[in-house]
C-alpha cells in the first residue's frame, strides 16, 4: 500500500492544479453569466458609465430565456409521462425491472423531493453550462444501550441476534429471569441521496474532458470546526489532523471572489466567538491514484481540510458521484468557456439595454427639455424653484429659449425587430412558441402547428440532451445503488398504493432506456395514435389472439399520462386484484354447483325461475354460503 505521506502529496499537488485552473479560467466566466443572467445593475453601470448615470434601466432577455426554456425540460422530464425507463435485459428480469422503476419513482420524486432538485440543477446547466447534481447512499447508524430482565427462552434468543451485542449477563433471580445489559444498533438513515452541487464549488483536474473521466474531482465545503469533530466517528476522521486543525483557530480559511460577490457577510465568519462555529475549507477529493505501486490507478475517496488528509478510503462507486448538464458541452473539455447562451443571449440583452436607455433619455430630454436662460433678464430663483409667476425685465420670449428636442430616428423600431429576429434565430425563442403572437400570418391549425414545431425543435433538442447525458447516467447509478446498499426491506407508496421492497425483488441486469420525444406536439400524436389503436385495432387484436387484458390497460395508462395525469394507474386493476377477481368468480362457479343450481352466477344461463343472471355478485355470493372463495 502507498504511504499516507506519498498520498497526501499528489492529492494536495492536484488540488492545488485545479484550484489554480478554477481562479484563473472557470470562476471569472461563471460570474459574467452570472451577471447577463442577473442584468445587475452594478455590471451595467461598469458596462455602460453614462448612460447609468441618467437611467438604469436594463434588459432581462437572458432571465426570459433560461425561465422559457427551463419550463418544457422539467415537464418532460419530471411530468406525467416519464421519459426513463428500467427495464430487464432478460425475461427474468423484467418484474425486477418494474420493482425498481417504481422504487426509483419514489425515491427520486418524494423522498429527495426530486423536482426542486433537478430545477436547480436545469437551471444552472442553461445559466452557467454547468450543472451538477451529486448522488450517494447515505447510511447512519446509532448504538442504544438497554437493560432487560428475561426469561431464559428469551435471554438465549436475544443473544443470538446478530445487531444485538450483549455486555453483562447476571445470575438468574429466584424465577430463573435473567439480567441483561445489552446494545442495538439502529438504522437511522438508509438512502439515496440527491443533492445539487454549486458550480462555484467544484474542482477538478485542468486536461480532463469530462468529469467522469477525469484523475481529480473535488467538491469544496464549509464546515464548521464542530461538524468536523463529529466527522470523527461519523466518517472515520484523522483525529489527530482533526485536532490540530481546531486548535489553530479553525483553519486557515478564505473567501472565493465568487463568494465575496454572491455573499459578502461570509467574510465575517471568522469572527465568530464560539470556536465550535468557526469555519473550515474541506475538499471531498475523488482522485484516481496508484495506491499499491502496481501501475494501475484506483479510485480513492480522500477528505482534506486546511492541507491536511482526514481520511482515505477506496472509492466503493468506482465511478465520481457527480452528474453534469450543459445545453453546449464542450467535447475537448469539462467546462465551456468558448461559447454559450448567456454570450449568445447576452449580446442582444446589452443591445437591448443601451437602445432602450437612449430612447428613456432623448423622451425625458423631450418631455422637459432644457432652457437657456438670460439671467440678466430672468429672475433665476423664481425658474429654479419653479414659480407661477417667473419675473422678468424684458420679453420672455428673447430672455428664454427652449431646446429643440432631437426626434428618435426612424429606424429604431425597426432595429429593434431586427434584433427580435436574430434572438430567434439565436436562441430558438420565437414569439409562437411563447403563445405571444396574435397575428398570425398562416390562419390554419396546420400550418400554426408545423410553425410551433419548428420553433420548439431546439428546446427539444436541449431536452434530449439533458436526458442522455445526465439524466439517464444519473438513474443508472442510483440503481447501482440501491442494489448494492439497499440490505433490508422497505416499503414505499407509489400513487397511493403500498408496495413493498427486499433487496432480492431488485437484483438482475437492469438498464435505462429514454424516451426523448416529448414535445407537445408529439405527446398529441402519441395521444391520438393510441386512442386510434385502442378503438380501432384492439378490438379484432383480442379476437386473434394478439392482445389481451395487459395491453388494453397499458394504453390506457399511457394516454392518461401523456395527457397530464400522473397517477393513471390506480384507476385500473393490478395483476393481485385481477387474481383475487379470478378467484371469487371460481368460487362463486364452484359454489353454485354444490348448490345444485346450475349456472348460478354465469352469465347467460336461465335459473329455475326463469330469471337470467349477468352478475358476479350472485355467484359470489352463492359461492361464499359455501364455503366457495367469494369476491368482494
């Protein structure tokens, strides 16, 4: 094995590499999006110093898009009709499959609260080109200590169970119960875990060309100095290296120019009084390193705080735990710094702005234009303080003399469309996909849908790319997850039916497939093709022989879902219920032939009395009064 002292060395080399490369490269382009994004004042008045000082009015072009395009990615991906799906590699695999897909439901949607997460992380991918969304398994235990006094039968079967860890045992008292002094460990936490990941928080190594593939990733934290104690048994903390650094006053810890700007009270953290709530700069380094000397690199998880390692442990994910979304991923790189919509979007937004801000200042300057005033003739206290009465010692009309305005040119509206039409071009924003144009040059549905269309290709285009890249990588990894931590069985609510779930329901050859053709125009086509197919062509499919009961309600579930609702499902029988209804129409036939009343309860035979019979509840019934298996 490789010394701790070797390791720390190259971890803190690449860690120094990537905090250099971050500085200097992908903090000050993070922080320009950042502002064309926020259309802060104070970058406009850096930007444009006159103009600021007569307005500040400023454009907000780039807000609308990340809003406009961030609105149809969350519905495809986080609505009703679910883009990624699981499914079985095998035969055998399929009810595993459907176990997991809805274990993995849940856990994403209510358990994580999955949509506010993935929000934050579409957003900062379309603000920033860097998105990243962080994936674990969080496990936490916690020891009780109990004293019992049992009987024998229950002492021995207490000592056998193996989360119980017995530390006294007396002398058994006059009735042969035994004293026991015993400690249980309790699951606290057994769980997937989302959380996002700031793009101002993360490190890695400058010549990686993504993060998965990269030799260093790091994530930076601030701590508390109390939180790192804790760290000691809860994460296997140096309690040496922990030591040391609360005694030096919390570690040499400071505020990022990104901070700085995003919250400048961080500064004054340092001046806390209690030496529990200083802070602490912690890195969470996934490094790939050559550990036993061999020449192969392993995946290590190492912890670092104020230049020193906590903790080294192997990377039990083999992979980095991080997902990342860009609308314009660089291939020769992690992070874009070439191109992306904030420079695209931001471009017109300061066109915007600076034209806009003429036109306030030439209207303001035309409303209450100026006056050259001869003072000599004019009573200059009465015009300043803007009297009724202004007096005078000569005619007004020779002592004042009023600025003629300048008229706006007659092509600035027309510039304006213009640079209208190059942000639909640019961005693919068009007035009809935003429902803002009312005259429509084509009045017929057709021809507004095939424009639609058009217009929406390019946030679907994002979409598609959203879901490849990070949300299917994403999902395959939480189903590693739960099948490699998930040890005890648990049991969920999907659509407000219970469902339970043993580590052995989940295990198989999963994988995950996406469904990226989500736009409104196709969830219609995809809505219309299966009410066709479940008029039209089911009917004679089920005469044939070619679909049965199984498919007549998987289409139905799937055009309820594309047309918006979510739990389509618990409107239609499950398989349990469909054999529980099976059963109680046996037991009903079976009944009724023990009561010697032939064809009681099935439908088309005549009773003793003439009357016919359609339902099951008679045979039901019948069947329950002897001892038939009735359903209710």
């Amino acid at each position: 094995m490789m010394d701790r002292e070797r390791i720390e060395s190259v971890v803190l080399a690449d860690l120094a590499r990537a905090k250099a490369y971050f500085e200097e490269t992908v903090e000050p382009k993070l922080l320009e999006r950042r502002d064309v994004y926020l259309a802060s004042k104070e970058f406009y008045a850096k930007k444009f110093r006159e103009l600021s000082k007569k307005t500040d009015f400023r454009s907000f072009g780039f807000y609308a898009y990340v809003q406009w395009a961030k609105a149809p990615i969350l519905d495809a991906l986080m609505g009703a009709s679910r883009v990624v799906h699981v499914v079985g590699c095998g035969p055998e695999d399929e009810e595993a499959a459907k176990i997991m897909e809805r274990l993995i439901q849940w856990q994403v949607a209510q358990q994580c609260a999955g949509f506010q997460i993935c929000e934050q992380w579409v957003e900062d991918a379309l603000i920033y080109e860097f998105g990243v969304l962080k994936v674990w398994w969080e496990r936490a235990t916690e020891e009780r200590e109990f004293t019992a006094v049992l009987p024998d039968e229950q002492a021995s079967a207490l000592m056998s169970r193996p989360d119980v860890e017995i530390r006294d045992v007396g002398e058994p008292d006059y009735f042969g119960d035994i004293p026991i002094r015993f400690s249980q460990q309790f699951v606290l936490a057994n769980k997937a875990v989302l959380d996002n990941v700031s793009p101002f928080d993360m490190r890695w190594s400058p010549e990686a060309k993504t993060l998965e593939s990269a030799n260093f990733v790091a994530q930076r934290q601030r701590i508390s100095t109390s939180e790192l104690r804790r760290g000691i048994d809860q994460f296997g903390y140096d309690e040496r290296a922990v030591r040391k650094i609360c005694e030096s006053g919390g570690g040499a810890i400071s505020s990022t120019e990104s901070e700085e700007i995003m919250n400048p009270e961080l500064g004054n953290i340092g001046a806390e009084e209690d030496p529990a709530r200083r802070q602490v700069e912690l890195y969470e380094c996934y490094v790939n390193i050559d550990t036993d000397g061999d020449g192969v690199l392993e995946p290590m998880i190492v912890t670092v705080a104020d230049g020193k390692v906590l903790r080294v442990e192997p990377n039990g994910y083999e992979r980095v735990p991080f997902f990342m979304l860009a609308a314009h991923k660089d291939p020769a790189k992690v992070f874009s710094t070439d191109i992306s919509m904030a420079d695209i979007s931001g471009e017109l937004q300061h066109f915007v702005t600076a034209m806009v801000r003429q036109i306030l200042v030439n209207t303001s300057i035309s409303n209450k234009p100026r006056k050259f005033i001869n003072v000599r003739k004019v009573n200059m206290e009465d015009m300043i303080e803007d009297h009724t009465y202004v007096r005078c010692s000569d005619d007004p009309g020779g002592a004042v003399l009023p600025e003629q305005p300048t008229q706006i040119a007659g092509w600035t509206m027309g510039f304006f469309e213009l640079l209208k039409q190059y942000e639909e071009e640019w961005t693919g924003r068009t007035r009809y996909n935003q429902g803002m144009q009312a005259e429509s040059l084509n009045k017929t549905a057709t021809g507004i849908t095939a424009i639609m269309r058009a217009g929406s290709q390019r946030s679907g285009l994002i979409t598609k790319n959203f879901a490849e890249t990070g949300f299917k990588p994403m999902l395959k990894f939480l189903v590693m997850l739960n099948q490699r931590y998930m040890d005890s069985r648990q049991m969920i609510r999907v659509f407000g039916r219970p469902l339970a779930v043993a580590p052995d329901d989940i295990h198989g050859d999963l994988d995950i497939i996406v469904e990226t053709d989500v736009g409104l125009e196709k969830r219609q086509q995809m809505i219309g093709a299966l009410t066709q197919y479940l008029r039209e062509v089911y009917p004679y499919a089920q005469q044939a022989g070619l679909a049965g009961p199984e498919h007549f309600t998987a289409a139905c579930i799937k055009a309820l879902e594309l047309s918006g609702l979510s739990n389509a499902r618990q409107y239609f029988f499950t398989e349990e219920e469909r054999m529980r209804i099976a059963m109680g129409k046996a037991g009903g036939a079976a009944g009724a032939g023990i009561d010697g009343a032939a064809g009681v309860g099935v439908p088309g035979v005549a009773l003793a009395d003439g009357r016919g019979t359609q339902g099951i509840d008679v045979g039901n019934a019948v069947g329950a009064q002897n001892g038939g298996v009735g359903f209710a």
